[in-house]
C-alpha cells in the first residue's frame, strides 16, 4: 500500500509531466500562427545530424537544449524554451517531503510566458543569437563527431574506481604547463556555458558567458602534493588539454551522461 508521501510524489510528478506537454502544445500553437514551416520532432527521435532549418525550437530544460546541439554545427541558432521552471513558492512548500527544484533552464532564452514575444522578435530581426563556445574533442588524434556545449568528464566508467590519467596544456607546438600525473575519479573540463553547471558544483567558479576559455578541474584528487596547484586551472582559446590514460577503461561524458 502506497504512503501519503509516495502518494504526493506520484501526484507531482504526473503534474510535471502535463505542464511539460501542456508547453509542447502551446509552442506548436504559436507557430501555427506563425509564416513560418516547422516540424517536430520528439527528442528521443533525434538520431541524425541537424541541417537545412534557419533555427530550432527546444522545449524542455537545458538537457533537451543540450541533446539537440550534438546534432548540429554552428550555423544553426537554438531557442530554448523552458517548459516547466522552478517554482520558488513549490519548493520551500514541498521542502519536507522531496526536492520540487526542476530545471534551471540556464541556457534558455524563454518560457512560455514570452515565447511568443521573443519568437516574435527573432523573425522580425530585432534579436540576434547569442554566440556560445563549444568544445572540440579527439580520441587517439580522432576528431568525435559532438562538439560539447557544457562539459565533458573523462572518468573510468565504475565511479569508485580510480582514475589514473596524465595530463598537460599545450598550445602553438609548445608546454604551457608541466606533466601532471594524477589518480583521481576523473577530470572535468568545461566551457564558460558549462562552467555554472557540474563544474561550479565541484568547486569551480562561474566564467563570462562570452569567455572563449575552458576550465579543467582534477575530480577529488588522491595525494595531490606539489602539484595540487595544477588540480583546476584555466585552458586560454588557442590552448588544449592533452590527456593520456593509464586504466584499462574509461568514458568520455560529454554534456551530462550522454
């Protein structure tokens, strides 16, 4: 038999769920009434690369913004629409019972409060895209296919095991730091979008959202020593970090658990 508290969870979360769809219906209204074409594609649909569209429309929180931007280069500007916003209001009602935070929607520019007014403006031409830096990655000199928008987390795949990883900065055929030799549980390496995200969690610091640098921070360090000062620092735009690793396995995580 189900508790009362199971019973208020169960409750909200249906009730997230039909604010959610409620939001997809009314964006999909408002560009019916647009002289625009569209069409929709459902986020666990998306499967090929993003071409030929002048823009594209995400409902959801900055997961859903972050999937889709792995389908597609820069030419293409995202507007992201927050489906469901965290309600101050809800969480400290529910705060003895579970956590009511939901999306913080940091990366999008709307709600459906304004959608229409922004997407107003942006077929007007009175607002222009923001530009945003993405991170370039390689696997053994292989460039992968997604760009990372937010973060990337090189970790063995187990996360109590030991991650044992060197790593350097480099740029213009020359060292910009020594050889660090680390066993940790991963490095995180961010980009100023994502430096708000998981990095700023961990013990990193917010960066201008314009920054074209990265920052990287060793996760939980074992035995740092004289180096525990090259354990988080900053990666200028005409550097890279250049990692090798030293366990049998390991995953690269780019913008969450993808």
């Amino acid at each position: 038999m189900q508790s009362v508290r199971e019973l208020l969870v169960l409750r909200y979360l249906e009730d997230r769920l039909k604010v959610h769809k409620d939001a997809i219906n009314f964006c999909q209204d408002v560009l019916g009434k647009k002289p625009v074409e569209w069409e929709p594609v459902f986020r666990n649909n998306l499967s090929r690369p993003i071409s030929d569209v002048d823009m594209v429309v995400t409902v959801g929180g900055d997961g859903t913004l972050l999937q889709a931007s792995h389908f597609m280069d820069d030419s293409i500007p995202v507007l992201g629409v927050n489906s469901d916003p965290t309600q101050a209001e809800e969480v400290e009602a529910f705060s003895n019972e579970f956590d009511a935070t939901r999306s913080t929607g940091y990366l999008c520019a709307a709600t459906i409060n304004n959608f229409e007014q922004v997407l107003d403006s942006i077929i007007e031409g009175r607002r222009a895209p923001s530009q945003l830096s993405r991170m370039l990655i390689h696997l053994n000199s292989e460039q992968l296919p997604t760009y990372a928008l937010n973060d990337i987390l090189i970790a063995h795949p187990c996360p109590s095991s030991v991650s044992r990883f060197s790593f350097k900065v480099e740029g213009n055929d020359q060292s910009f730091s020594p050889l660090v030799h680390c066993r940790s549980s991963g490095l995180r390496v961010s980009t100023a979008a994502g430096s708000t995200a998981a990095m700023l969690s961990a013990g990193g610091f917010p960066m201008p959202i314009i920054s074209r640098d990265l920052q990287y921070l060793v996760r939980e360090p074992i035995s740092a020593g004289e180096t525990s000062n090259l354990m988080h620092g900053m990666v200028k735009w005409y550097q890279s970090v250049d990692l090798t690793w030293f366990c049998k396995e390991g995953v690269i995580y780019v913008d969450g658990s993808h």
